[in-house]
C-alpha cells in the first residue's frame, strides 16, 4: 500500500494544509496546523490502514518530517 503524505505549507500569512498535493485545509498557526495534520494521518492510518507521513516546512522553506504513522 502507498504512503500517503500530509504537507504544512507557508501561504498567505499563515499555513496551508495540503493532502496528496492537494489543499484542504488553512491555518493562521504553525502549530495548530501540525496538530490537525498529525490527528488526520493518525486516524487514516488506525482506520484505513495506510500509512500516513506528516511533513512542515521549516524557517529555511525545506520539509521535515515531524510525524510517521505505519
């Protein structure tokens, strides 16, 4: 089964949720967008059974991953 990826993007003052490429969500804090992130890829995982990474852009505009559910 393919990982599936969640990405926290900077846009327009704030951060961008985007799952799969795709943008789902927004919000005005870092950390309130990495704690969503991390409850969806959490979920997806225990329900579906897919593994699921969480990525962030760091200050330097570089991904990390900040979350891994297998």
């Amino acid at each position: 089964m393919a990982t599936s990826s969640l990405q926290l993007v900077k846009s327009c003052g704030g951060w961008q949720l985007l799952d799969g490429g795709k943008p789902v969500l927004w919000f005005p804090e870092r950390d309130k967008g990495l704690e969503i992130a991390t409850i969806m890829a959490d979920a997806r995982n225990l329900y579906h059974g897919r593994p699921t990474t969480v990525e962030a852009q760091n200050d330097d505009g570089e991904f990390e991953v900040v979350a891994a559910f297998a």
